[in-house]
C-alpha cells in the first residue's frame, strides 16, 4: 500500500487542505471524505470559486484593499467621503468597519503592523504610500483604527509621527468599555482610559 | 456596495468553504483571506486536488471502499488474505483500522448503519452485496468490525442472521477496557462486558 488513504488523490487532497491555518490532518480528512460522499459538482464550485478568486483578486492602488479592479468599489464609489480615511491593519479589518456602517470615507491598509520581533518595520508596510495620499490628496482627516496592542500603539506613533508636518487631522478609535461587558470584569486599563476619555453624556445620544 | 466583501469572488469563495462540515462564515473567510496572502499557485494547487479528487475517486466494485480503478489496492493486492472480510460502517473507519496494521484481509464497507430513526434500512446498506460475497467467494472468517453503538449492535445482529445460513465464522470486535484507562473510570457495561468476555491471561501475550 503506497498511500496509507488507499488513494493518492484523496492523500493530496488531504495534504492541501490541512495547510490552511487551523485544519489539522484529521480535519482535512473529514472535509474531503465530505466531499467525496456529496454531489461532484458541489467539489468543483469549491476548487473553481478558491483558484477563480486567487487569480481574479488583487490589490487597490489607492488602499491597497483586495480589489477585482485596479481601483476597489469604495475607492470608486463616489458617494464615499473622499476627505477621510481610515488606516487599518488588514482587509478583515476593512470589512469589520464597513459591517458597522459608520465610517463613510475611504481605508488604507497597512498590510500589518511594525513589530520588530517579528522583523516587520514600516518600510514593510503600506505607510509611505499612506503619507503620499496624504499628501498629495485633499485628504483632512486620517482615522488609525489599529489594535489597541503594543504593536497598534507603536504604528500608531509612527504614522501620527510621519503625518505630523502635514495639515492633517488625526484621530483613533475610542478606547473605553465595551458595550454589554460589566463594569466589573472590564480591566483596569481600560476603565482607566475611559475614565481619562470621559465624553459629554449629552454628546453619547446626539450622535457625535 | 453589492458584497459585503468588497468583491463577489471573495463572497462567492467565502460561501463555498462555509457549506464545509464544521466551517462556518467567520472560518470561511479566515481561509479565504489566508489563501488570497499566499502564492497563487498554493490556491490553485488546493482547487485542482480537490476538483481532481471529486471525479476521479469512485467506489471500489467488491468492498465499497473509495478507490481510483474499479477495483481498490487492498481487494486487487495479492498479499491480502482474501478469506477473511471485515465489515466496517465508512471508509474512515478502513483508514482507521489499517493504522493498526492488525488485519491483513480484505474489507467490506456497508455505508452506513442500519437506524431506524434516521429512516435507514438494510436496503440502504451494503449488506446484499455482502451475503453475495460470502456466497460466491470464498470467505472463512466475517470480522464485524462496527461501533458499539445501538445502531451498529442492530447492524451487527441484522448481518449475522442474514449470513446464519452460510458456512462462514462470524465474529466481532472485542469490547472491554480501553488501554491506558483506569479501571475506575470504566463504565460499568464496559467493565460487565470485559469480565463477561475476559480471556486467558496466557493468550494476552501470545499474540492471539
């Protein structure tokens, strides 16, 4: 027996599954014997949705967002508030922010964070290109939407550092409690920045 | 904005990975945005094993396992001991009983498990083409080599009278402790089983 699966397309096809983030061997196992118990059509609009869009997607010039075209339908969506832009690490993060429906302008992925443990500074990510928008565009406000961790504080820092001589305004998420969380169980530091960052009550239901 | 994604072949990508058993959509598009930060041709390689897989796999004609030719590598292998068949429930259970490297004849694989509940039948089953088998063949030993479980006990018994008449030795897999499990946390039907069907102390390291 070549193939402890009794088959070597079945033992590829495991091999290629369990490479995704997550699927263990016996995962990958259990999907594709899945597979083989349904209809072979349902195999083949998987494979051909997964190497259709590899192929077919690539990068936004302007944000740097997955885009089917050279531009992304919000950097050419004319209704989107072209002034501001909001820098987020990565395109699961762009579509986390569109799901709130609260920011209107356009995005600038990063494509990471700098964090020098793991060898990334900023000439790794998308910041110069960030400044040139900036620059260049009648951009007035830049919104940092990064994680509140050390490596989101430290590029942070270094984009507001890079944007400083510009007439740009900067701002970042809020940082305070959670919404449903209890006072109790939310840690120190938070309930210490949100004591720092009180806001107006009459501001928390005007909208603002 | 059409796609909540920003593009439909990341949504239609996303969809496909989530009909997946155990995926849901937040998985779906982890593996999806993972797959789009690799090489192309890792996504490319993915799709074709899985497309390739899904057609070129069938069923073996005699055992029902999957195979690539009308006839899978353990029924067409010589070495095999064509005069013992055990009677599994799927095919995993042909990968999981091969790994023990402890019998070396050949499988039938039924399907399924006879369960009334879930409204299936012996006719679902491959229990016909079994009997033929042992009819035809010629077969000394049937291994009943499924789950101690209602269903499979069902099953079990369903076979064994449908193969009474036949001059074949039927037998079933041992049930008792599990190795490496104390005896005090060994269900009582398990340990009743193992005192019931307890075995010469001699034969236990005699290979038998």
């Amino acid at each position: 027996m070549e193939s402890q699966f009794n088959s070597t397309l079945l033992e590829k096809a495991v091999a290629e599954l369990s490479k995704l983030p997550g699927i263990g061997k016996k995962t990958a196992l259990r999907l594709a014997l899945h597979l083989l118990r349904r209809d072979p059509e349902e195999a083949k609009s998987l494979g051909e949705s997964i190497i259709e869009m590899r192929e077919k997607i690539s990068y936004c010039q302007e944000c740097h967002n997955i885009s089917e075209e050279e531009k992304c339908p919000i950097c050419s969506d004319p209704r989107r508030d072209k002034s501001t832009v909001c820098v987020v690490e990565n395109v699961k993060d762009v579509i986390t922010i569109e799901a709130t429906h609260q920011h209107h302008g356009l995005y600038h992925v990063l494509g990471g964070l700098i964090s020098p443990l793991d060898g990334i500074g900023p000439s790794d990510l998308e910041i110069e290109s960030l400044v040139n928008r900036v620059a260049e565009e009648k951009i007035e406000e830049v919104i940092l939407a990064l994680s509140p961790t050390i490596e989101g504080d430290t590029t942070n820092f270094y984009i507001y550092r890079k944007l400083s001589e510009l007439p740009v305004k900067v701002t970042m998420l809020a940082r305070g409690l959670s919404l449903g969380n209890e006072l109790e169980y939310t840690d120190e530091l938070t309930l210490g920045k949100s004591i720092q960052n009180r806001i107006l009550f009459s501001d928390s239901y005007s909208g603002k």
